[in-house]
C-alpha cells in the first residue's frame, strides 16, 4: 500500500487522469497526496514583436508561477476532503521538480499523466524519471481502447446461428 503520493500536477487531460488514480490509491491505503506544480523557466531570449510590448523574464515567471499555482489549486478541488494534500509549486523542469521532491524520502509514490501525443520534443516526464528510487506510476491520457477486426465483426452479423434439426423417419 502507498501511503503517501506525489502528483505530478499541470492543465492536462494526463494530469487529471494521473490525479484520479492517486485518489482511488489514497482513498483505499488511507493516505495522502503531495500535489507538485512546476512553473518552467522563461528562455533566456524573448521574441518580441513591434506589436507586442516586450515582456520581461521576471514578468513571465510571475505568470508560470501564477499558472502553476492554479493548476495545484484546481487539482485540490478536485481531492475529496478526507484526504490531507499537500501543495508544491516549484520552478524548472517537471521531471527534475518531482525527483528533487521524490528524494527528500517524504513520498511513498510518484504518479504522473501522459499524454497519448505522438509528437513530442522532450522525453515524457515518466520516462525521464527512471531510475528514480521512489516508484512512479504513469497514467495514460486516453483508456485503452480494444480495435476489433472488421472481417470478424462483419462475420458474426452475417452469418445465421447454426440450430440441430433433427431428421425425420423415413
């Protein structure tokens, strides 16, 4: 049983899925959850454009810090009140944000979402979390879906149940 897990928490479909799971985990072991928001840092070069007035780095930081921030409090909304949470928002990368907190010993479990995007430019938080001391559980975005074979499908709808009739005397 885990008693205390780690959500890795942001505006996804993943995340949410991720944080469902932790529920049904902490509601059956009667724990806790950590929820962890990671406000990534601005890039060192801001585009600008003669439209757009220029926004400063620390400006966008203060905006990542507010989005993660409201992502750890619409994420504890959604945690039912039995369940004691505490709430993180830290700076940078996700992955590392989630290992730093994982190695503090505080956590039982780290459960993270995943999107079913097949493009990305950076690994998934998961993978980039293994070798992580502290299990980490990965949610996927979308349920599994079972795809069945047309032909199989079209051969049960066409073809009549087969019924023994018994021969008659002659």
């Amino acid at each position: 049983m885990f008693h205390r897990i780690l959500v890795g928490i942001d505006d996804s479909s993943a995340s949410r899925r991720a944080l469902e799971r932790a529920v049904e985990l902490a509601t059956e072991g009667h724990g806790r959850i950590g929820l962890l928001g990671s406000a990534p840092e601005p890039p060192c070069m801001i585009a600008t454009s003669p439209v757009v007035p220029p926004a400063s780095r620390s400006q966008l930081r203060a905006e990542t810090e507010q989005w993660a921030q409201r992502c750890v409090e619409e994420a504890t909304d959604a945690v039912p009140t039995e369940i004691p949470v505490t709430k993180l928002v830290c700076h940078g990368d996700p992955a590392s944000a989630l290992r730093r907190e994982a190695e503090s010993g505080n956590w039982d479990l780290i459960v993270v979402g995943q999107s079913s995007k097949r493009f990305r430019l950076f690994r998934p938080v998961g993978a980039r979390l293994e070798g992580c001391a502290t299990p980490v559980l990965v949610v996927h975005d979308g349920a599994p879906t079972s795809v069945e074979r047309p032909a199989a499908a079209a051969s049960r709808t066409t073809k009549p149940p087969t019924r023994a009739v018994p021969a008659k005397g002659v």
